[in-house]
C-alpha cells in the first residue's frame, strides 16, 4: 500500500515539478509605466493635464496585465485539475490490476 501511494504522489508532482524545471514559475514582471503625480501643493496646470494624459494609458496597461493574469490563473489551474484527474486515473488502473492478479 506505501508503493502504491508512493507512486500516486509521484505522479501527482511530475506536473508541478516540470512546470517549475520549465523557467515559467514566475509571472511576468509587471511592465506599465507608473504615472508620477502632480504635487499636492500648487499644482501647475500642466502638470495636472500630463498626469491625466497619461493616466488612462496606465490604467489599460495595469487591466491588461491583471486580465493576462487572471487567463493563465485560469489555465494552470485546469491544467492542475486535469493532470490530477489523470493521476487518479491511473491509480485507479493500478489498483484494479493489483486487485486482480490478487484475486487469482
């Protein structure tokens, strides 16, 4: 029973252990260039229009990076449950053969 779980562990991890192997363990480095603000005490108006310029094109860059974040989230994780339902699987063929060449 210990190999049989030994090996349902080892091919539970294969997954996660080639994926970190992979150089992709991180996420990308966020790269939106952050907006420096108009100073609190008397502003010049143009510095307050340069920081409303280019604030809305931060704000798209930082929804970008947040929903190409969210869509790999997204992926990995049924990536995970799929290599874990494969997993299981042939687990489950494992024991079913154990079981019946223990039966014979």
């Amino acid at each position: 029973m210990k190999r049989i779980f030994a090996l349902a562990l080892a091919i539970a991890l294969l997954p996660a252990l080639t994926h970190a192997d992979s150089g992709n363990a991180q996420p990308p480095v966020l790269h939106c260039q952050k907006p420096t603000p108009p100073p609190k005490h008397k502003p010049t108006r143009a510095q307050v229009d340069s920081y409303n310029q280019v604030l809305p094109k931060y704000r798209a860059c930082i929804q970008a990076y947040v929903s190409a974040r969210s869509a790999d989230a997204k992926k990995y994780s049924e990536l995970s449950q799929a290599n874990a339902k494969a997993a299981n699987t042939a687990i489950e063929q494992f024991n079913a053969l154990v079981k019946e060449v223990g039966e014979k």
